[in-house]
C-alpha cells in the first residue's frame, strides 16, 4: 500500500520552516549573525514575524534549529546511502567520521557562528546537549554497532560509549580549528585527526 501524503498543513508548515531559516542561513553569511534578527529574517523570507514567533520563541531558537539542519546535513552531502551503506570495518568507520568533521569544520555557517556566537556554542559545549548534537550521537552510535559487529579489532567495545565519546572529542577538535592553524593546515589537521580517531579505537 503506498503511503499517504502528509496533511496539507504539515506540508505547508514544512515550507515556511525551511523558507525561514534558509533566509537565517543567507543573512548571517552575508550581514552576520549579530544583524540577522527575527525582523531581517521575516523580510527575506517572506514569512510574517507573527508566524516566526510561533515556530521559534526568538531568533536564538531559532538558530539552533538552523544548526540541526546544517549538522545533519552533513551527512548527506558527504554520503547519501548512509546510514544504509554503513563502513564494513573501523578503518571505513575512521575515513567516513574524519571526512564528515572535515566538512564541518569548512562549514561557512559554523565559521560565522563560531566567530559571533560564542555564547550559543558555549550552552552545547559546556551545559547541555542539543538535538543535533544528540542526532549525530545516534547516526555514530549506529555505525558503530555495525563496525563492532563485523570488525574484531573492536571486540567488547560499547557503541553507545565509544560514540559518546567519540563525538564530544572529535567536536571539539573541529570547533578549536581555527586554532591550530599554523602549524595545522587543513591536510595535516585530517591527517593529525585521524590518528586520533584510529588510536581511540585501537586500531
């Protein structure tokens, strides 16, 4: 039996969402995150500030919504048949989370909110979780499962703990970036990272 269409409403919900924070994402490329307001955004998409205020309490919510979108976007623009092509081994598993943080970390709207938004970024690294944050968990913990299941370098290892793990350490290596650049250029930075990731997982 073919699924049904989603109710009309939800649809048009869907589209006023990604109308909204596509116009989030241009604004804060183009003015910066400190100019892109509730207003600024309701002017570039054409979405009423009174319906923006139903989605989104203020413009703070409502870039951590563009930031789940951005985050988990990653996934797809580096593989689109993941999470059904998962990595047969841990040296797939390695190469696949190395180029996703690599994306990342390249990530012009990451960049702009790491610039300008320390404070936003700080509540996700230092108190709470957000929903991407626990999404690319879930996605790695999978892939993960799959990896212990076939690969015997990574007998007795805990998906839920190795992916735990493994995210908070590789997040804050591509929020530092900037950072270690000199004497990290961005190969020596992949290189460097995937050392890292390899010697966590015993490989």
């Amino acid at each position: 039996m073919t699924a049904s269409a989603p109710p009309r409403h939800a649809a048009r919900t869907a589209n006023t969402r990604d109308r909204a924070l596509t116009a989030a994402h241009t604004s804060i490329l183009e003015i910066g995150s400190s100019r892109t307001t509730m207003v600024e955004v309701a002017r570039r998409s054409g979405v009423g500030r009174t319906t923006l205020y139903r989605h989104w309490p203020d413009i703070t919510a409502l870039f951590a919504d563009l930031m789940t979108r951005e985050l988990t976007g990653v996934v797809e623009r580096v593989d689109p048949t993941l999470p059904g092509s998962a990595p047969r081994d841990a040296d797939e598993l390695s190469l696949l989370l190395c180029t996703l943080a690599d994306e990342v970390r390249a990530d012009p709207l990451l960049d702009a909110l790491r610039r300008h938004e320390t404070d936003l970024l700080s509540e996700y690294l230092l108190h709470r979780l957000g929903t991407s944050q626990r999404r690319l968990i879930g996605f790695l913990r999978g892939l993960l499962a799959q990896a212990i299941a076939t690969d015997p370098r990574l007998a007795g290892r805990d998906a839920d703990r190795t992916a735990t793990m493994l995210y908070l350490a590789v997040q804050g290596v591509v929020l530092s970036a900037p950072l270690a650049d000199p004497p990290l250029d961005p190969a020596t930075w992949r290189a460097e990272l995937q050392i890292l990731v390899r010697g966590y997982l015993g490989l």
